[in-house]
C-alpha cells in the first residue's frame, strides 16, 4: 500500500491543513448501497423542503478554500473547489449525480459537512503520493477525458504520484487514471479541511460518516490523518 504525505513547503503555506484518509479493501461496487442512496435522498429532500441548503462561497469552510486557491495562482470563481462546485450543482438542479455507490457515498458526505473530498482506486495509483507544488513539468489526464493532456502551473498545489498529477489545484478536479468504478476493490477517499483548529471536529465526523457508508460494502474500512503534524501516513 502506498504512503500519502504532505510536502513541508505545503504544510508550511498551510499549517491548519488536515486531511482524513479513508482506506476501504474488498469494496463490492456492484451490489445495492442502501444507505447511500437514503443520505442522497435525503439530502435531497431536505433541500426540497428548504430545511437545508448546502454551503457556498460565502460559508467559512467554502472562503478558506478561495483564499488558498488565489495564494497559488487560481481563480477559485473560474476553477472552483470541489464541494463548492458540487453543492452549486446540488443547489441549482435539485439533485446529485449519481455515477456508482463509493462515488455517491462521499459526493453526499461532502456536501452535507462542507468539505472536499476525493478518491483514488489504489490498484491504479503509481507508487507513494504527495501533496505538494507542482513544478510546471507534471502531466495531468482529467477525469473523463482520457485523450486530454494538461500540465499544471508551477507553483500549483497537486496531488501527485511517481508517474504523474491526480489532482489539479489541490482538490478541484481527479485524474481519469486513478478514477473509482463500481469495479474498484481498493479504494482511499480523502477529505480535507484547511482550518482544523476549527473544522478539526467536523472533519472526523464526517470520516466516520463516510466509513458508515463504506463498511457494509467492503472487507475492510480504516481512517487515517494527514497533515503538518504528521506529514506521513501509510494507507
């Protein structure tokens, strides 16, 4: 299994940063998730209901996200973060995507604590990842465009491996490699906050929220933590 680390010139920039790690093995894509499509439903319904609406750019969760993304270089309102993109998506249709169970499950964990997430099928990943600058040299396939080469700006947070960029400023968007399928066994979701003093709490339930999730599908669940206090973790 591979180490996930954060480069210590990003946990310098960004020493609040925490990010859970949420491994699952033997993951069963194919059989019915219940529970999942209840949080989606219900999610859903709560919108509906105007009970519930989720966090835009004006949420503290959704600004720290903005501020950090113009310190590297990106217009957030043109190259949106993750959860912010996904619940402007939820806000103005209605409803989520729904692409397969593991997907599903952490699209609806983002959105209802506020906070980005991703995943990575471990089977595909090349060798250790890190969070760090990229140098203007790396390679990048967006996710759904295998035929798309793109190569991040110097100076540009990503999610890299050994053979090449599987985030584009730091959670906007995954690689087309690394996606998750219904097919994926061996799977890391990642979710990610910039200010854990604060959301440090929020962060951890919404991993065991996820891991709820996951558990019932998978031969195996565990969380672990990555940030400036521990740059390392193997998953």
């Amino acid at each position: 299994m591979p180490a996930f680390r954060i480069a210590p010139a990003v946990a310098d920039a960004f020493p609040g940063a925490l990010v859970a790690l949420v491994t699952a093995t033997g993951l069963r894509g194919h059989e019915p998730w219940p529970d999942t499509v209840a949080a989606l439903t219900e999610l859903e319904q709560q919108l509906a209901d105007g009970t519930w609406q989720p966090a835009d750019e004006t949420d503290p969760r959704i600004e720290a996200w903005h501020t950090a993304y113009r310190s590297f270089g990106t217009n957030p309102r043109r190259v949106r973060p993750s959860v912010d993109a996904l619940g402007r998506r939820l806000a103005k249709k209605g409803s989520l995507p729904r692409i397969n169970p593991a997907v599903d499950s952490y699209n609806a964990v983002s959105v209802r604590h506020g906070l980005p997430a991703g995943a990575f099928d471990l089977d595909r990943v090349s060798g250790d990842v890190e969070i760090r600058y990229a140098d203007g040299t790396e390679s990048f396939t967006p996710l759904g465009e295998p035929d798309t080469v793109e190569h991040p700006k110097p100076g540009e947070v990503v999610y890299a491996d050994a053979t090449d960029v599987l985030t584009r400023h730091w959670n906007h968007r995954d690689a087309h490699r690394t996606r998750v399928t219904a097919d994926s066994a061996r799977v890391v979701f990642v979710l990610e906050t910039l200010h854990a003093d604060r959301d440090g709490d929020l962060l951890k339930v919404a991993a065991e929220d996820l891991q709820g999730l996951l558990a019932p599908h998978a031969g195996r669940t565990a969380v672990h933590y990555l940030g400036p206090a521990q740059p390392r973790t193997d998953v």
